[in-house]
C-alpha cells in the first residue's frame, strides 16, 4: 500500500501553522524518487515565534516535579507503541531504510528513548557533601530553551534522543529535525497534546539548516543547542553559539576503525567476527555516524579474512525497502548518492582496488517499484593508503576500505591517525590485548568483539573533530541544566 502524501506544518505553543512566509519543501521518498510530502520552508519569524513561546512555558514546566514530568513523557512513548507501524512506514519511506530495521531499531529505540529519561529524571536526586564545618548541596537548575536539532539518518531515534533528556531536565524545547527526513518528527507533533504535554513545552520547527537552523541556534533566548550531523556544521553552530556562551554538545562524524586481529578470524572464531564487522559497517546503508569505514585487518589473517568478509558483502541484498528480505535499502536521496559514488571515484584515483561494489545499482537489476531510487552496491576497497582523502575523510555510505597491519602498535597508529575519534570495535580473543589497545585509542567508545551495544545509561560521543559533551544517562540530563551549588554551616 502506497503512503499517503503528509502536508506537515510547525507545531508550535500546541497548535499546528503554516510557515510566515508560506513557502514549502518537498519530502521525496529516496527508494521511488516520489513526492510524500511537504514541510515548511521556516524563516527567522517562525523561530521567533517558537521559542517564545517555549520561554514563555519554562517557569511553570521546570518548576513541576520529576514525576509531573514523567507523566506526558511516558504517554507518548505508549502513543509512539500505539502507532508504531504507521510511524515505521514512514520512517522507511522518507529515508529508504529497510521496513524491518525501521520497526526494530529506529522506531523500538525512539520508545525506549522518551521511557529512559522518564524514568531517569526520577532518580536525579540533589547532591549532598558534608564535612566538620558544613553541608554543600548540588541543585540543578534546568537552563531554559533548548534547542534539538536532530539529522537525518535516525530521525525519530536522533530526535527524541534530545527531546527527552531536554523535558526530563525542564527544558522546553524548540526542535528541528533535518529537511530530508521530517515526517516522523511531524506525526510526533500530532501526539503531543493527546500525551497531556501543556502548550509551549515542545515545539517542532521545519525547515532547511543554512535559515531555520541558524536562526535557532543565534537567538539570544535559546540557552543550549545540542546537535549531531556533519563536523562542518557543528564549527559553524559552536561559532553561533560562542558570542552568547550557550552551552553545546556536537556529536559529529567519525572515520571509526573496525580492528580485527588474527585471532578473531580462525576457524572457530570467523563466522562471529564477519557477522559483526557486515554489521558495523553496512547497517543502514552505511549511514551511521558509528558505521566501521576503516576496517584494520592483521597481515596474519589477510588471506583468510578479506575473500571472506567480500563474499558477504556480496551476498547482501539490496532492494525494495518494503521486502523483507532486503539487507540494504536506498540511500537518504540523489545528491546523497552521487557524494558517495564521488568518494569511490576519488578512491580509485588514489590507487584503490575495489573488490566488490563501487557503483550505483541499476534500474534493471530493482524491483519495479524503485528503479528511480538512490541505490548503491555494499562496497570495499583496498590498496589505500591510511593518510589519503579516502582515508580521511567520511563518506558516511556502504563503502569501506580495508587496511592491513602488522601488531598492536601498528593497529594503534592507523586507528589513532585521522582527526575525527568518534568510535571503534577491536576483534580478539585476547582480553589483555583488548585492553591495551582499547587503553590507546583516541575516542569516546569502544565495542569489544561487538558493535553498536547500547546501554542507553553510559555516555556517548566523541573527541576531536568527532564532538564536543556527550549524550546519554546522567551526562544528557545534566548537560541540560545549571549546578547551583548551596553551602550551609553546621
């Protein structure tokens, strides 16, 4: 059954309008090439129009209790479970991912997002310090508008990833999703007063990132900004937000290591480390900022691992996001498509062999339905060194080059030798050398012998060029609010 076309508008002080200029923006389907939809093309008097209206609502949201605002937090995330088959249709149909993945990870995840902090925000409890002269304690303050700007590979998982902790804090919330995948930020619109959210508390702004999110990110009423998207964005927000001090949290993009020693391609141990390494490195089309896009082989397991892990690629199937047999879907759009196919290009121009993929798939070899769709082939490459571009720079599609080392040292050099530090996984058998390189290297998680393993109480983010804070447990709910520190004498 086709998707019916959705006409989204802002959502903003509980009532849904049109934008102040009245101009739209198309939503294509990547997979068909298909308008379904439109969202408003916002321009500065939207934004302005939004976060006062979450200023106006932040005295009496802060100041209710955790439990008060836990309460429409956990009717939404029911809401979310109520629709969640309508919210997966869309979600694969605005960004050409798998129907199935849509249903178990990204709708699931969005769930489990908005029911964590929830429950998280209730055991928040004010720190107390005492000594022989005097009890300190820790109050935290919510700061006040918040700005959620959320990207477009995960969209409702990216998004209620900020929302959530920002509302259990006592934030209000002025948010944006990306112009590429904007729907399931719209239907999350359409259930927030059905959750008993009080009007101005959420607002959700559309509207493209050079106007409506700059806007957002500069006005001198938002008291913080997290964002996740590229790294060119998170300078030109940090830069934005510099003049007035807001706090910021980037997590940005990565070029993460995959490291697999010659231990974790034996007989007994290959199959285990090729389903994880496909995994970390072709999971919706490549399009994670955690995706592995440098897999670091060890020279003693080259010749058994590589044919391998090809063999698999290929045998991934791509197609029709509705099938279920589908592996890998469409990437997010055309112009998505063609910066990845330049990647390759670039790749072989720099000497690289491609061993499997490395072009768009063609119209003939599609089902029907999406012949007009941004599809490319899982691809690796090889004969590459590690400090050219293709080495350097994200790609952030199903494209990945394969390096070779000699030792742990060698491992470590290559992992540590670009400027992002996002993350990495590490394949062993040997825990002591799982814990010396792990120990050595220069970003914000490591997966042993897994990928994407998410205990959604722990940090997550990166260094460098990859991030600035972190998200997730305690550090999101505090990033979100002030410490007032109270010192009483005995």
């Amino acid at each position: 059954m086709e998707q019916a076309l959705i006409s989204a508008r802002n959502f903003i002080d509980g009532t849904f309008c049109a934008p102040h200029s009245g101009a739209m923006i198309d939503v294509i389907n990547p997979a068909t090439g298909e308008v379904m939809g439109a969202i408003p093309d916002s321009a500065p008097a939207d934004i302005d129009r939004a976060v006062a209206a979450a200023a106006k609502a932040f005295p009496m949201w802060s100041a209710l209790t955790p439990a008060q605002r836990a309460a429409p937090m956990h009717k939404l995330a029911d809401l979310i479970q109520r629709d969640a088959e309508d919210f997966a249709r869309v979600e694969s149909a605005n960004t050409g991912k798998p129907l199935s993945l849509a249903r178990s990870v990204d709708i699931a995840r969005a769930i489990s997002n908005v029911r964590f902090f929830a429950d998280a925000i209730a055991h928040n409890d004010t720190e107390t310090f005492e000594n022989e002269t005097s009890i300190s304690k820790i109050h935290r303050r919510a700061l006040g508008v918040a700005a959620c700007i959320s990207p477009w590979n995960l969209p409702l998982y990216l998004f209620t990833w900020k929302i959530a902790p920002a509302l259990a804090a006592g934030c209000t919330v002025v948010a944006k999703p990306s112009e590429v995948t904007p729907l399931t930020a719209h239907m999350l619109g359409e259930r927030v007063t059905e959750a008993g959210f009080p009007t101005g508390v959420l607002n959700i702004l559309h509207g493209r990132g050079h106007t409506a999110g700059a806007a957002l990110v500069s006005h001198p009423q938002v008291s913080c900004i997290t964002f996740t998207g590229g790294t060119v964005t998170g300078q030109s927000i940090a830069l934005a937000a510099a003049p007035t001090f807001k706090r910021v949290a980037l997590e940005l993009g990565g070029k993460n290591p995959a490291i697999i020693f010659a231990d974790a391609a034996t007989p007994d141990q290959l199959n285990a480390t090729l389903d994880g390494v496909i995994k970390s490195t072709f999971t919706n089309q490549g399009q994670v900022c955690h995706c592995s896009s440098r897999i670091l082989i060890q020279r003693a397991a080259w010749n058994t691992f590589v044919p391998a892990l090809v063999k698999r690629a290929q045998a991934l199937r791509v197609g029709d996001p509705l099938d279920a047999t589908t592996d890998i879907g469409s990437l997010v759009s055309q112009q998505h498509l063609n910066k990845v196919a330049g990647a390759v290009e670039l790749a072989v121009s720099e000497g690289g062999r491609i061993l499997c993929g490395g072009a768009r798939i063609s119209a003939s070899q599609l089902p029907e339905r999406v012949r007009a769709g941004a599809f490319f082939a899982p691809t690796l490459l090889e004969n590459l060194s590690p400090t050219c571009r293709t080495n350097q720079e994200e790609i952030f599609g199903p494209v990945a080059t394969l390096i070779p080392f000699n030792d742990e040292a060698d491992a470590i050099a290559i992992a540590n030798g670009t400027h992002f530090g996002l993350s990495a996984s590490v394949w062993t058998t040997d825990s002591g050398c799982a814990e010396r390189v792990v120990a050595q290297l220069d970003c914000g998680t490591v997966w042993i012998n897994s990928w994407m393993v998410r205990d959604l109480r722990v940090p997550i983010g990166g260094m460098r060029s990859s991030g600035l804070g972190r998200e997730g447990g305690n550090e999101a709910l505090r990033f979100f609010a002030e410490p007032v520190t109270v010192v009483r004498m005995k």
